[in-house]
C-alpha cells in the first residue's frame, strides 16, 4: 500500500464510527496523518463546511468494496462535500466481495460501485463483476475497478464483457480524478436509468393496456387503469377515475361520481366528486374535462379518457415530481387508457341490454334467474321464496292511456313493490307486466305488498286504481333451479288469476301436479287429434218421452287413450276449446257424426235428427261456415236434420262474426239449441240475441225436480220460456221414471238421459236401436 491514511472520523451523535452509510452531508471532523497525501488524495486545504441545510434527498449511492478500511476512510474523506449535478453522495461500504454482493441484494439505486480487484481471493473483485451484471442483472450500474498493483489488471476482454467503466490503480485515483471519474460514471448511470426507466415504462404501458382491453366492467378497468399508473410511476397509487353518472339513453346529470378510488381516494369510492373531493381536486378535474387532455399540475395530474361527450377523468397524486419521461408516458397511457375504456363501456351498455331492462333499471328475466340460481347454489335451503308480481289489467291501461302512462306506471309500480320488501330482496322485470321478486320469506311480505298498491297512481294527470297479483312459491316447496321456481310461481299466479282481482296464491305440490298433468294430457290428446287415436263418437237417443218415439241423437265425443283409460269430455273439451285445437276436434266429430246421420238416414230412420255440440271457440273462426258447408256436402247430410248445441256463452263471441255465422247456418236450414239453458248468467238476454229453436233445460235442474214444488221453478220457468216464443224444449239428464213424469207434468216432452239410453257407440246404437220395443221409451242400456 503506498498510501498511508489515518482518518478519524467523529459523526454526529448517534451515528455509529463504522456506519456503512456515511452520509456526506453529515459534519465531519478530520485529523489527516499521512505521507503521500498530496499524491494520492490531494484534499483542499480547507475543510469545507457542510452543507446542513440540504434537505435529505435525492442522492447518488455509491458502493466501496475493498478490504483495505484506510481507502474507505480515504475516499470517503476525499467526497465529504462533494455534489455531483446537484445532488450529494451516499456511500456504502463493504470489507469484502461476499458483503459487496449482499448489499447490492438488498440496496436498490446503487449508481456506481468502487471495486477493488483483489479483496479475499485474488480476483474475488472480477468475479462480483459476474455477479453483478449476469446474475443481479443491475445493467445501468457502473463499475470502477480499482486495484493496488498495477499486475492484477484484468484483461481487456472482462472489461469489453462486462461493461467496466473505469480501471484504476488506487494511486491514479487522485482527488480530482476520483471525482471526475465518478461524475462520468454517475452521469452514464443515469442516463442508462432513463433509458431504462423509459423501456420499463413503455412495456408496462403495453402491458397495461394489452390487460386493460380485455377487462369488461367499467369498475374493473377503473381499478386496473389506477393500479397500472402506480406501476407505472413506481408510487403506491393515490388516486380516482370519476365519470358522468348517465342513464343508457341520455345523460341525466352531469355530476361527476367516484368510480373508483384507491389510497386515501378509497372513501370516495361512489359518491359524487364535488361533495368527496376537495376544491383544489374539483378544479383540477373541470380544468381536465374543459381540456380534454392531460394536465399536470404541481405532483399530481388530471387525465381525461372520455369519448364524445362521455366524461371520464382520473385523478392522480404522484405526491413527487414527475420526470419529464414520466409525462411523456403518460401521454401515450392517457390515449390508450381512453380507448380502452371507451371499449369497456361499450361492453358494459352491451351487458346492460342483454341483461336489464332499460325502463325500470332491474334485472331482466335472464338476469333474474342467473341471480336466483347463483343464490340456490351458494346457500342451501333456506325460508326464501320467490314471487311473480303481476298488474292486474295493465294492456288496458296501456291500451286507454297509451305507452307513455303504461311507462311511468311501471316504473311507479317497481318503485312502490322495491318499498314494500325488505333487505336481500332481489327484484327483476321479468315481463311486460310483471315483476320477479325473490328474498328471505320474512322479507316478502303478501300483505304490505298489498297496501303499497293501496293508494291510486297519478300518472300524466290521471288517477290509476292499480292492483297487483302475486304467485309466490317458498324454496322449500319446490325443487330444481330457478327455472322450476319461476314455471311454480306461475302456476300459482294463474290460480290466483282464476280467484280475479289482486289475489294472491301460493304454490303447492298439487298444483304443478295437475300442471303436470294437464300438460302429459294435452300432449297425448294432440297425437290423439293428429292420429284419429283413440278419439270417437258416441250417441245418446233424444226421445219424446208421451210417446216414446226416438226423435234424435246428440253425437258425444269420447277419447280413450294410450293407457286405455277413458278420458271425460269434461276434461279433455276444456283443454281442447284452451288450445284451439277443438276446432280440428270439432269438425272431425261433425264429421263423423253426419256421416253416421247419413248411414242411419239411409237405414230408413228418415225422420233422425243429430244434435252436434259446437264450441263457441268454433264460432270465433272466419271459415267455420265454410267448412261447415264442405262436411255437410261431403257427408251428404240432410241440413234439415241437423242441430247445434250451442251454451249461452257463445252470445259474449265477437257479435258481429257471431250474427253472421248464426245467420248463415240457419239460413242453410240448421237448427240451434241452447245447451245447458238456464246455468249462464244473463240467460234472458242473451236468448233474444241468439237465434235459437230449442232450449235444453240443464241436468243440475232437473236432477233436483222431485225434490219439491220450488225445485221445479226453474224447469217450470224455461218451459214456460220456450212455450211463449215457440221453441222447443229438451230435458237433458233424465235418469228417473219419476223425473220424466214431473218433466211431462210440466209440459216437457222431449228428454234426454240415462233413463232412456247412455251414449252408446254406433254398434251399440245399433242394437239398441234393434231391442227396443217399439213405442217405448224405457229400455235403459247400461
Ligand atoms: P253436454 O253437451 O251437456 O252433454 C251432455 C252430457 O250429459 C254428456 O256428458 C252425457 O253423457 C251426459 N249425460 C247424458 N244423460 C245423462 C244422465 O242421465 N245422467 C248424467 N249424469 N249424465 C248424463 P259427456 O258425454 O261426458 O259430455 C260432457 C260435455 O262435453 C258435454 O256436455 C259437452 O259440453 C261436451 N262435449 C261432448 N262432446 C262434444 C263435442 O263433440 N263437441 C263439443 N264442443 N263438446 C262436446
Ligand atoms: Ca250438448
Ligand atoms: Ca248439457
């Protein structure tokens, strides 16, 4: 070692005499004892003051590795004072090259390490080289080797490989020389930081916004966009993106809410900026909006994304400086963060659409059930329940008041059926006129649901009475998904439809039973209407009980079905006439019944009527005359021999297409009975409307007939009726001698019943018609 120096150093109290960081600011007393001074670290005379009111900041770090503890002191003497552009130094100190390392591991922004060449091996200093640049990969780092004997110089080959600064012998390294020396080193430090820093930012911008595109939720990319800028900036992010709150078709103000925050934005996340923010933060964003651009202002920055006149701004705090490169990225990020959020948004209004209702803002169906199901699955069981809430009579308000009203009133209901449930209730709009309700059971209350209906609506001036219907299923009566639980909900929303008004009804087992099965039936009853199978027609004999004379049949549909079992007409016609399909039943039973009129015609039977029992359903059809025409020719029926069996709710049809049927038919020569007489509603009425030639007096009246003189009135009365306007009258339901007795009494001649036949199949007519003694009406068939 040629040189020989003695530095004591005195630190400031509490600082340690071996502190590895020597902060050259500090004050530093200096007792310098050497030979070769002037040689190797020629220092000022003077000591120079330190400079205490340079605030801690920024400063250049500076690794010494050598196991020689005078060239620390040395150097460290050498740069007490000294600021390299602008900013002081850090020094580091490691004994050997394995402390050099752990220090490099740990200690970021190491601009330049001062790197003896022979430290515990004789090239322990080259092989941290190694380390150094492939191992820690630190790239911008500089390294000056220094070496005491001028023979250990490394070859000019590790110096090309592994971007070597400077190689020094330790007497080279003269005051002067050190610093301009490490000046050069620091100054290409920071450059390569920059480019470096430049590179970083750059791929993270890419990075981000690669990332960004594929976020679909305004929310998400909100946050993401934060996080990004934080990475960006090497800051933990402190900041918020707000946007102008907007309905999906207009912009219904123009506050600006809080998407999202982080840092101590975090608490605003939600509200509107101008009650979260502070002043100087508003200003910032309405300067940013008014832009359109980025603005940096002191630390922080504004950064406007919108598109059109869709305002989205992100608030920033950098709480430093920003380099100049920093602005520059964030200029091309501020670009890219707009597009990307301008796709986001575009995703979300598709995502809106496709799943709530624009009008009332809830959930639509689809979205109703993927809600209902998503809570099934992540709780089991459970006293929830599901209910459908549907306004009794809405396409008639709508119809009367228009669209507008039907509107309003729909929001209007939405708003008064979210006040009458409680907490955790999800709500959905799950069709034109009803409402999906689904939440705890004690949170879905039927009767305040009711009240809240009680007050009218005023809606564009009018006063609208507005009921609500509810069908309501609990999760413990039902199984399967929310699928099942809506169809369930139904069910009961159209019992309590039957009950009228703003009922309300809860599913039970039973009910989606007969659901079931009504709808196993009228699978098999379309195939048995496609296939003719099973299907028949039978006939029961219409006869004049004084003289027993057979008079006429009424053809009687039957349907037996795949299993064998008889199916009433009861059931089967309702489901029929329900789906239209009575009109193809209808007519195939005309069919074959006027066929059978033909064949029994031409049997002799010349004087044979057939009574066919036409659905009002029928009548609603504009071809049914037509059709009618074709049977009757087809079947060369006899028109005069023909009657329909018509129930006084045909008289509440269309009226119009109703007269002109009617007219048509009896003009052709067709008779008309009104079946069930005296069971409808405004039976008087309607039989001044109706052009009917028989009245059939209903069994329910006639089966009471001996049970008293007041049990009669109603028979009485219609063959009175009938007497007075010269129409016919048929007793249906006859099963007694008694009741034919009481029924001739009355002056009811003609009668229909088991008594004198059941409905028999043609054969059976046949032999019924071939056993039976001639002028007598009682030959009962079983
Ligand atoms: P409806 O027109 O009132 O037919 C008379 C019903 O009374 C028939 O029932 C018949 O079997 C039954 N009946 C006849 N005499 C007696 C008796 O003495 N005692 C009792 N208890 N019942 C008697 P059915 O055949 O079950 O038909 C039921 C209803 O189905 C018919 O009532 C009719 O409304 C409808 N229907 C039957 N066939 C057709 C058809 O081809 N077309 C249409 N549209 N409806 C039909
Ligand atoms: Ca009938
Ligand atoms: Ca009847």
């Amino acid at each position: 070692m040629s040189t020989q120096v003695q530095i004591q150093m005195a630190t400031q109290a509490g600082a340690s005499a071996n502190a590895r960081v020597t902060h050259q600011s500090n004050s530093v007393v200096q007792n310098v004892e050497e030979s070769n001074v002037e040689e190797s670290f020629p220092f000022s005379e003077e000591i120079l003051p330190t400079d205490t009111d340079e605030p801690p900041k920024h400063r250049w770090r500076i690794l010494i590795a050598d196991d020689d503890e005078e060239v620390h002191s040395a150097t460290a003497f050498a740069l007490r004072a000294v600021k390299i552009d602008g900013s002081a130094l850090e020094l580091l100190h490691a004994h050997s090259a394995q402390e050099a390392q752990s220090i490099l591991q740990t200690q970021a922004d190491i601009a330049v390490i001062m790197l003896d060449v022979v430290m515990e091996t004789p090239h322990a200093g080259l092989s941290l080289v190694k380390t150094i640049r492939q191992d820690l990969e630190l790239r911008s780092m500089r390294i000056i080797l220094r070496t005491g004997q001028p023979g250990y110089a490394p070859e000019l080959e590790v110096i090309r490989n592994f971007d070597i600064n400077d190689y020094r012998t330790k007497s080279e390294l003269t005051h002067t020389r050190l610093i301009t020396t490490l000046t050069a080193a620091i100054r290409a430090y920071s450059q390569l930081e920059q480019i470096e820093a430049n590179n970083r930012g750059l791929s993270e911008v890419v990075r981000s916004s690669n990332n960004l595109f594929r976020l679909r939720s305004a929310r998400e990319f909100a946050r993401s966009a934060l996080e990004s800028l934080g990475k960006l900036l090497c800051v933990v992010p402190q900041g918020l993106v707000c946007v102008e709150q907007r309905n999906h078709q207009e912009i219904v103000d123009t506050d600006l809410h809080v998407l999202h925050g982080v840092g101590r934005f975090g608490v605003m996340v939600g509200s509107i900026l101008e009650k979260a923010a502070d002043v100087e933060i508003q200003r910032a964003v309405r300067r940013c909006v008014a832009s359109k651009t980025i603005v940096f202002d002191g630390n922080a920055f504004t950064m406007w994304l919108g598109h059109g006149s869709h305002d989205v701004v992100i608030y920033f705090d950098v709480e430093r400086p920003l380099q100049d490169i920093e602005r520059r990225l964030l200029e091309v990020f501020a670009t890219n963060l707009a597009v990307g959020f301008e796709n986001v948004d575009l995703f979300e209004r598709l995502d809106f659409f496709a799943f709530f209702d624009p009008l009332t803002r809830l959930p639509n169906r689809s979205r109703f059930l993927a809600d209902v199901d998503q809570d099934l699955f992540s709780r089991q069981g459970g006293s929830r329940c599901l209910a459908i809430a549907d306004i009794v009579r809405f396409s008639d308000i709508n119809d009367a008041l228009g669209h507008r009203c039907g509107d309003t009133l729909l929001i209007g209901v939405s708003k008064r059926l979210r006040a009458a449930t409680g907490t955790g209730v999800s709500m959905a709009r799950i069709s034109g006129d009803s409402f999906g309700i689904f939440g705890p059971e004690n949170a879905i209350d039927l009767a305040a649901i009711r009240r809240a209906f009680e007050a009218p609506f005023f809606v564009h001036g009018h006063a609208l009475a507005v009921q609500v219907r509810l069908g309501v299923v609990r999760v413990a009566d039902s199984k399967g998904s929310a699928v099942e639980l809506l169809r369930n909900a139904n069910l009961a929303l159209n019992q309590a439809r039957q009950s009228g008004g703003g009922a309300s009804n809860f599913f039970t087992r039973s009910l989606s039973e007969d659901v079931q099965n009504r709808v196993a039936l009228l699978h098999s009853l379309r195939a048995a209407i496609d296939f003719r199978r099973g299907l028949a027609v039978h006939y029961q004999p219409q006869v004049d009980a004084r003289t027993g004379r057979l008079i006429g049949v009424e053809a009687l549909l039957r349907w037996r079905n795949d299993y064998g079992e008889m199916i009433s007409p009861d059931r089967f016609i309702p489901l029929a006439e329900r789906t239209g399909m009575i009109n193809e039943l209808g007519l195939w039973a005309m069919e074959v019944a006027l066929d059978r009129l033909a064949t029994w015609h031409g049997q002799g039977h010349r004087d044979l009527r057939m009574s066919i029992n036409i659905s009002p359903v029928q009548f609603r059809a504009e071809d049914f005359v037509d059709k009618v025409r074709h049977i009757v020719k087809l079947c060369d029926a006899s028109l005069r021999h023909i009657t329909f069996e018509i129930t006084e709710s045909v008289g509440l049809e269309d009226h119009d297409l109703l007269a002109s049927h009617l007219t048509a038919l009896h003009a052709m020569g067709i008779k008309f009975a009104i079946d069930d007489f005296g069971t409808g509603f405004s039976s008087l009425s309607q039989l001044t409307r109706l052009p009917a030639d028989i009245l059939k007096i209903d069994r329910a009246f006639v089966s009471t007939i001996t049970d008293g003189p007041g049990d009669r009135a109603v028979a009485a009365t219609v063959v009175m009726l009938a007497q007075s306007r010269q129409l016919g009258v048929v007793a249906e339901g006859v099963e007694t001698a008694e009741q034919m007795q009481i029924l001739l009494e009355l002056g009811c001649d003609q009668m229909q019943g088991y008594y004198f036949g059941h409905p028999m199949s043609p054969d059976q007519f046949d032999a019924w018609l071939l056993e039976r003694p001639k002028g007598s009406g009682e030959l009962p068939i079983s």
